[in-house]
C-alpha cells in the first residue's frame, strides 16, 4: 500500500480522535444542558445539516479543480477552527455561536471528504481499491474508538466546553501533521504540469466546465438511482448518531461513560472485523454487500427496540444493537467508499463522491428531525424503532435495481 495512502489512514484517526470526543455527544449538550426537548434537538441538527448538504457537491468540484491534497487539508483546518468556536460558545452556554461552529464543522468535513476519496482513488486500480478504502476506514475507527471513549469520560468529569477544547487542539495537530508528510496525489500533480503524469494509477486530464459536469451527472441515470438509495440508506443509518444516543442516554438511562463505551465498541468492531469482512465479500457485487448493511441496519433497530422492552433489558438491548448495526456499518462501507468512484469518468472522481455524499448526509441530516419527533410523540420502544427502520424497504429495492446495471467490473469488490 501506497504510504500516502497509509497516511490518510493516520489522519483519518487523528481526525476522529478528535470530532468523535464532542460530535456525538451534541444532542445530550443540548438535552441535558440547555434543556431542548427531543422535537427541538432534531429540527436544530437538521438546521445545522443544511449548509453542508449544499456544499458537498461543490467540495467534489472544487477537488476535481484544486487538487484533493489542497481541498484535504483546508478542510481539515476548517474543521479545528469550528470546533474552536464550538468550545468557546459553550463555556458561556451561547446555542447560536455551538449552531454555528457545528455548521461550519460540517461544511469542513464536507468539503474534505470528497477530497479523501478521490485521493485514495488516484492511488489504486479497481482490484485494489477496496482494500485501501478498508485502511482508510480502519483508521477512522481507530480515532472514533478512542475519541467517544475519551469524550464519554472526559464529559463526565470536565464538562462539554472543555472537552471540545480538547478535540479542537487535536484536529488542529492533525492540520500541521498532514501538511508535513502527505504528498500530492499523481492527480495533483499531473494538474500542476498541465498534464497526464506517468505515474498516475489512471490518465489525469483536465475536467470540463461546472456545467458539462453537471451534464455528466444529470444522463447518469444509473449512478443517480444509486444516489437515492444511498439517501434512505442514510436515513436509516444516520440515527446512529443522535436518536440512538437520546434513546439510550434519556429514556433508557444509560450513563454516558457506559454509552461512550458502547460507542466505542463500534469502533472496535470496525477495527478488527472489516478487513475480514472486506476479504469476504471479494468477488461479489457491491450493490449486494449494500442490501445486506441495509437488512442489519433493519434487524439492529428492531433488537434494540423489542429487547427494551424487558426487564433490566437495557444495557442487553445498548450493545446488541452496537454489534448489529456495526456489522451493517462495515458490510455497507465497502459500496459506499467504493462504488462512486469506481462508476466516475476518470476527471469526474471528486464530483461523483460530492454526489454522492451529498444524498447520503441528505438521508442522515433527516434522522434527528425524523428520531426527534418519533421519539417525542411514540411511547413503545419498539414502535419507535420500527418506524425509523422503514427507509430500509426502498434502499433495498433501489440498490438491487441499480445492480443490475453497472457493470460487472466496476460493481465488483
């Protein structure tokens, strides 16, 4: 593997470490804090969501056109500077500057993530994509395991606001880290020389203008039903983060270092289990690992739901839903790292994972509006979370129509 590469691993994990000490701890702030009800966290994580969503194709145009080197770490200094704000909005509990720092985080990650895409796939043929993807991913969860480890128990004794302070200095390490020690991708520099490089994994020419790559997107009739599929898949997956954490936290009454566990058991999981199941899934269609996140998504919300219902069921029901929907999480990481851009022309890579992305955090911005609600207006547990798994039928359905048409070479891990 590519040392670059190998480095955006370590980045990525100095980027978790960080985010994964406050990110999901946000909606408990504004519960157990400031004292917003369940309807109102969500409306405001959906408001904060907003902007992003809007910037996400941009960030995979502006890669395409910028360099993913360059559009990497602006985005990840955007990040350090928004968690800064956030931090200091809390210490004097001001919810309008905490919006808007976790606005602006969004709109950082938004923007760097199509970047980290595209890099890893300048480096790497299809065969080998998936597994640079996988260290990638290994690496993120690395930093999420220890981050929502540290975050539950640092909250616990320290408070929100210092706590962010924290992450905000360790992102901001991670700025100065990657600055030093990643290179330019073979993209990058082939743009630089104003064309093709030698060794570029494929020909790095010239993108058309926004419009022709809008046009590209807009007869991609395939790539966007992926798109939609993506967006309730999502949905499904984004109340992991919030309405997963309310749940557990206000209504079951778990403590936050025990949640900050489970939090990190997920991380765990990734770590250790989703290069074998990255292995595993070799030679099969990615659209199909796809179905089968979805349908653990499904399970994982329906166990956590009927095991609430009994009887000190709760921590049983906090990590049997951790496990599953890990599972889910990894199986469903292959496609959604992948696929994008396996099926992208080659100057469109960056475009394509903007796009992408973008329907994605559509799907996951609507879960703190939709969990928020639920939770707000439905007693049973498991009504709860049989409601929130009902995005899981038409993902199904429209990542096995999608797999039927893409074709075999770029559909296959």
């Amino acid at each position: 593997m590519d040392k670059n590469v190998r480095l955006l691993g370590v980045a990525s994990a100095v980027r978790l470490l960080g985010a994964a000490m406050v990110y999901p701890f946000l909606s408990l702030y504004f519960k157990n804090v400031v004292g917003l009800g369940y309807a109102e966290i969500g409306a405001l994580l959906v408001l904060v969501a907003v902007l992003p969503l809007a910037v996400t194709p941009f960030g995979g145009l502006i890669t395409d056109r910028a360099g993913r080197r360059r559009v990497f770490i602006m985005g990840l200094s955007g990040e350090a500077a928004s968690v800064l704000l956030m931090a200091l909005s809390m210490r004097i509990e001001m919810v309008p500057g905490v919006l808007l720092g976790g606005t602006m985080a969004g709109v950082s990650g938004s923007v760097a993530q199509p970047a980290i895409q595209a890099y890893v796939a300048d480096m790497t043929d299809l065969k080998d994509r998936t597994v640079a993807y996988t260290w990638v991913r290994i690496g993120f969860n690395v930093g999420f395991t220890v981050g929502v480890s540290a975050g539950g128990v640092l909250i616990g004794f320290v408070g929100y606001p210092q706590t962010a302070l924290v992450t905000a200095a360790i992102l901001a390490s991670g700025v100065v880290f990657m600055l030093l020690m990643l290179d330019p991708s073979p993209y990058d520099v082939a743009r630089s020389r104003g064309g093709p490089s030698p060794g570029a994994a494929r020909p790095a020419a010239r993108p058309g203008s926004l419009r022709e790559s809008l046009r590209v997107l807009a007869a991609d009739r395939t790539f966007l039903i992926l798109c939609l599929a993506s967006l309730f898949s999502g949905m499904v997956y984004g109340h992991w983060g919030t309405t997963f954490v309310l749940f557990t936290n206000t209504i079951l009454l778990v403590p936050t270092g025990i949640l900050g566990i489970a939090l990190a058991l997920n991380g765990v999981i990734v770590i250790f289990a989703q290069m074998p199941m990255t292995k595993m899934m070799r030679g099969r269609k990615h659209t199909y690992a796809a179905v089968l996140a979805v349908v653990l998504m499904g399970a994982s919300f329906l166990a956590l739901g009927g095991i609430s219902l009994e009887a000190g069921g709760a921590l049983v029901a906090v990590f049997t839903f951790v496990v599953l929907i890990t599972l889910g999480e990894n199986m469903g990481a292959i496609p959604s790292m992948t696929l994008a851009s396996n099926v992208a022309p080659a100057t469109e890579i960056g475009n394509y994972n903007g796009v992408f992305g973008m329907f994605n955090g559509i799907g996951g911005s609507l879960s703190p509006l939709i969990g928020g609600f639920v939770l707000a207006t439905v007693a049973n547990p498991l009504a709860v979370w049989a409601i929130l798994a009902v995005p899981c039928v038409p993902a199904v359905i429209l990542y096995r129509w999608a797999g039927g048409r893409i074709p075999a070479a770029a559909n296959t891990v």
